[in-house]
C-alpha cells in the first residue's frame, strides 16, 4: 500500500485519485487473470493492491531492461501467500542456461592456457563450435567415438600432432567441453611447457610431487603442446614417466597434442646429457601409445588471421 500512497503524493495536476489507480492495478491483464484463476473477494483484492502494484512495476521494469531492476536473471511473478496475494521472482530460462553452461565450464580445468578455450564446442552451428575440414573429420569422428563410449574400460585418448595454428587445442577443448557437458565429468588441460616450468620451480619449496599428483590423477587429462618443453632426462624421467604409469596403470582416458609425430616426439626425448638415450625414450613412447591413438591434422596457421 506504501507505493500506492506515494503515487498519490503527486503533484495535484498529474495526481490520480486511489480509485483510478486501483483501476488500472486490476485491469493489468496479468492481474485480472490471477484474481480470476484465484477467485479472489474484494477483500483479498484490497488487502493486495500494493503488491499487484509492485508486481507490474517490477514486471514492467524486467521486461524493458530497466537498470533500476535489482533481480538481475530473475523475474517476477504473482503467487498466493498465506491466502493474499504476492510477489515472488523466479528464475528465467536465460538464468538457467548460463548456470548450466558456468557449470560445464568449471568442470574444465584449464591450466596455463587461455580462459577463451573453455568455450569451445563439438556442438555443430554454436559461435565457438569446431568448423568443418576435410582434415578434422577423422579427428571429430573419433572424439565421437570416444563420447560415444565414454563408459567403456577399454576406450583410447587422441595423439593429435600437427603445425602451428591448425586447431589442436581447440579440437580437445571442445571435447572437454562436451564431455563436461553429457557427463558431467571434470577434464584438466595442462600446457605441459608451462606445467614443467612450474615443476621445476616447485623443486625449492618441496612440492613437486603435489604438482605432479594434480595432473597424473586427473579423471581425464589433456597435455597440450607435448614436445615443447625444455627437455631434460629428469622432466622425461621423473615426471612425465610418473604422470605416463600411473594413467597407464589407472587406465586414465589421456589425450596429447603436439607439433611432432609419436616417432619425432621419440627422438626428441632420446636426447640426452650422455649421448642417446634410446631405451628410456621408448619407455615413455610406450606409455604414450598404450593411452592414445595418433592422428595428424593438418591445416593453416588460423593465429594471425
């Protein structure tokens, strides 16, 4: 009833008395239809005004974009409370969407890379979806494969390798994304040059191990730009070999991506300070090849377009 009065506290020449405004309150459509639906007595419909007064400046407010509106994603509604009339906000459809979609996001984890990848989709005709390549369809059709077949105790990850720019990290962003999205499960996608500085500096404070414990049990774990990295025998050694074991024995879903084949990957990580190091590069490949299945993609350099 308060802002009822107010209203009448207007200037005499533009003032309404309380009996036009209470017409007007009624003959809102929206209002009429609840008194109708609700049955509602004079009584109850007096004892109520003030409140279909604020039901439609709040609903007039909501639907014009007012940014006076405080209830930001939430609409408001009519309802019956303790037998009178009330006003209640609800969530809207757009609210809902952007809850589910926040909620997807954050069961990406994305370390050392850019926010803008937890966007991405598989999903055909969104904004951040994949485009279609002759070159990517082998790639999508095995990502279909693996959704797909999500459950099964058997399924590979993806060794997809290719030039500078041709999508890589993107392709296995959006599958992250989906795969958060069907089944809600948590990926973490780690740019393992900047993952293995981190090691290194975590060497002084004694938590390396935790740094390697956060990615070697991720429930499925994307390490992007393989190969990159300032390659020692000790990264290869006792860090990636303890990520690759403990997957491997795990059965981890494990993706990679990297701008070497699995063979030039082998013979980078052959190079050692005493010369080759063959045998415990293998060892590594082994691992590598036991959890995902390689793929090339090829394509342009989309960076500086």
């Amino acid at each position: 009833m308060k802002e009822v009065q107010e209203s009448l506290r207007q200037p005499e020449q533009v003032r309404k008395s309380y009996q036009e405004i209470r017409q007007e309150i009624i003959a809102d459509p929206q209002v009429a239809a609840f008194i109708q639906e609700h049955a509602l007595t004079e009584k109850i419909i007096e004892l109520s005004i003030s409140k279909f007064f604020e039901y439609i400046k709040e609903r007039d407010k909501w639907l014009h974009g007012d940014e006076t509106y405080i209830a930001k994603g939430y609409k408001p509604i009519l309802m019956m409370n303790k037998g009178y009339a009330d006003v209640s906000y609800e969530e809207t459809a757009e609210l809902v969407e952007a809850q589910r979609q926040e909620a997807i996001r954050r069961r990406m984890n994305l370390v050392e890379l850019p926010s803008s990848l937890k966007h991405a989709t598989l999903v055909p005709n969104q904004e951040d979806s994949v485009i279609l390549t002759k070159s990517r369809v082998e790639i999508l059709s095995l990502m279909s494969d693996f959704i797909g077949n999500f459950h099964s105790p058997t399924k590979k990850g993806l060794y997809v390798y290719g030039d500078f720019g041709v999508g890589k990290s993107f392709l296995l962003a959006a599958l992250a994304h989906d795969l958060s999205e069907k089944y809600s499960v948590a990926t973490t996608m780690v740019h393992y040059p900047s993952f293995v500085v981190n090691v290194k500096n975590a060497i002084q404070s004694g938590q390396v191990k935790s740094e390697i414990d956060t990615v070697k049990k991720a429930d499925i774990l994307i390490l992007d730009d393989i190969g990159a990295e300032q390659h020692s025998p000790w990264v290869r050694d006792d860090v990636l070999q303890v990520i690759l074991q403990h997957r491997m024995q795990e059965n981890l879903p494990t993706f990679f991506t990297s701008n070497f084949s699995m063979l030039d990957l082998e013979k980078r990580l052959s190079q050692g300070k005493v010369g080759d190091e063959s045998w415990q590069a293998k060892r590594v490949m082994e691992r590598i090849r036991f959890l995902a299945k390689e793929v090339h993609l090829e394509g342009e350099n989309h960076r500086h377009e």
